[in-house]
C-alpha cells in the first residue's frame, strides 16, 4: 500500500472536511486551578455517510446509537470531540445551532429551508482534573469552534486536547493522511484527527520512542532513541493520577461508502490506536472513533470479484489498513505537538525536540 501522506498530513487533505477549535489555556495552570480545556469540531458542509465503534469500558457519547448501520438516518453533519467528560457534551448544542444558523441539516419543511434538524455526534474525554473542575466546554465553546473550522488548525494542546494527559505525559490532539497513488483505492485520501487522553502509556520505556512508531519506524518522525539519563527520567514519573480516561477521534474519506463499510473501517482503524497506546480499551477508557465518507471523489474502478462480494471490498480493504495507519501516526504527531500544561511534562521536554 502506498502510505503517502496528503500535502498537509491532515484530516483536512479529505476534500470537504473542516476542524475548528475553541479552547480556554491558562499558561500559569496548575493541576485543579487555572483554565485547561476545550472542543474541536469536525465538520462535513452538505453531510457525511458515517459510523462509529465504541472500544473502551468508560464511554462519554452523544448519538452513537443513531450510527448504527441498521437504523435510519445514514448522514451526519458535524462530529463533536470534547473535554469537560459528560458535562462537555453541552458544547454539542453549540454545534447545532451554528449549522442551523447556516442551514445545514436534514430538511423538515420542503417551504422553509431554515426548518432542519443537525446530525451531531460527539465524545468527551476526562480532563476535569487537569485545570478547574468547573471550567468545562458550554454550548458557547462549541458554536465557535464550529464557526473556525477550516483547512488548517492547530495541533497539541488545542481544542478538545487543551487538557489532555496521554498517561505520565501531556495529551493533546493530533493528525495524519494517506493519499493512494496505486492500487484499487488509487485517487482516494483518508486522514484522522485523534485526540490522545489515554490511561496506558505511550512510549516504550526501553527505548523512549513513541509506541506509535512501530511501524513506520522513528526515522519517519525523525526521532532516535533516548539516552539513558533522559529514560530514567522518564521512568521515574509518576503514573496518570486519574483512572478516567479517553483517546477518541474521526477518521473520513472522500470515498463513497454506505455505513457497513464506515463501521468496518472504523473497527479496523482501532488497530492503530492499540499499537500506539498500551495497554488500549482498558475498563478505564472510553476509546471511540467516528469515520466520516464525503464521496466526494471520483470513485475507482472496481476489480472482478465472485458476485458474492460487493464490488468495492478491495477498496475497503485499503481504507481499513490505511485508517490504523493514520491513527497510528495522529496519536504520535500529537504526542510530539503537545507542550507541557498544568506541570504535566510533554515529550519533548523529557526526548528533546
């Protein structure tokens, strides 16, 4: 498989899809005081196929239920990452009523194009004791993260990954694309934009590098391995002090796919997150992650297969191996983005730049 990253290494390589943040960080925060959370909203103008598999045993979600492939709505229009565990789930509101202003929905009333209804799934992650445990995202937060998303956006400790904490290290938010040169997904890019709040660690302390390397290799991230002064303090951290916890995220493509398809790479795309994080899906987690299909690109054609097996399955299969792929390296790129926050160390302060 050709692993080619997009032109920004980003979600927003898919055509059509948007990340917007809005956060509250206060530089001087201390653990349980100052400011240190937020929301991102990704979101799809004119809608989205879309599913979502829920792995961790603490989930925090808004209309999951909905992205069952045997229910009836089939198209979502924003997709909500937060802080504030299920008191951020408020910031979902916001997210409505910025695209009901703009008129994205589904339509009620053929006579009135402001009568819809949004599709606005969401999860949180458990950053309450990282700044003040009353300063959580409200409906405000994200009605302007809604009104920010764009192409480019910021990685780290932005938006829902403000408050982040990735075991003994800050969390944050991160990203990655594939863009396929060859093969039956040629012409189709797929990206994910993961925000990394887990219990289990993300480095290997024999080496220090970033779990998430694994396959690609540290030269890929032009990391090497640590010394051993750096690994021993890094080793000597204390654990996460919190047993609430959450790595969650949206993966999208422009390919044109029904929601069976979406699940299936959204289960696959799992894979990426138990390579870069261990251990993964822990009691204490919550790990979810939405796909998002735009259909927005030519779709390839397809190869001879028996008739028993649909059409585009050798298309799925390379979007599944790519979605753990782009996981995979958002987990790392944010891991690498984030700087430290409330006295949480970032990596690169223990690994250096």
């Amino acid at each position: 498989m050709n692993n080619v990253a997009g032109p920004r290494n980003s979600i927003t390589d898919v055509a059509g899809v948007l990340v917007g943040h809005h956060h509250v960080l206060d530089e001087d925060a201390t653990l349980g005081s100052g400011a240190a959370t937020g929301c991102t909203v990704i979101r799809v103008p004119g809608g989205a196929t879309a599913a979502v598999d829920v792995r961790g045993g603490g989930p925090g979600t808004r209309e999951t239920d909905l992205l069952d492939p045997k229910n009836t709505v089939r198209q979502v229009n924003a997709v909500l990452l937060t802080g504030g565990s299920a008191y951020g789930l408020a910031a979902a509101d916001g997210v409505m009523r910025w695209l009901e202003e703009h008129k994205e929905g589904i339509p009620m009333d053929p006579a009135d194009a402001s009568r819809v209804v949004p599709i606005v799934p969401g999860a949180v992650i458990f950053d309450l004791p990282v700044g003040a445990w009353d300063i959580r995202p409200t409906a405000d937060f994200g009605f302007l993260a809604a009104d920010d998303a764009g192409q480019d956006f910021e990685r780290g400790c932005a938006g829902a990954g403000a408050g982040a904490r990735a075991g003994a290290l800050k969390g944050g938010i991160g990203t990655a694309s594939v863009c396929f040169g060859d093969g039956p997904a040629a012409g189709l890019t797929i990206g994910a934009l993961v925000v990394a709040n887990p219990v289990g660690s993300v480095f290997d302390p024999r080496t220090g590098l970033p779990w998430g390397t694994g396959t690609d290799g540290p030269d890929h991230f032009g990391l090497r391995p640590a010394t051993s002064a750096q690994l021993a303090a890094a080793n000597a951290l204390p654990v996460k002090g919190t047993v609430l916890n959450t790595t969650i995220g949206v993966i999208a493509t422009d390919a044109a796919l029904d929601p069976s398809a979406c699940r299936r790479i959204a289960t696959t795309a799992h894979d990426g997150l138990a390579r870069a994080i261990r251990p993964a899906h822990s009691p204490l987690d919550g790990d979810t992650l939405f796909v998002l299909a735009t259909g927005g690109a030519e779709q390839p054609p397809g190869f001879p297969l028996p008739p028993a097996f649909p059409a585009d399955l050798l298309v799925l299969d390379q979007l599944c191996t790519a979605a753990a792929v782009c996981v995979e390296r958002a987990i790392v790129d944010a891991i690498l983005s984030a700087r430290s926050v409330a006295g949480i160390p970032a990596y690169r302060d223990l690994f250096g730049a």
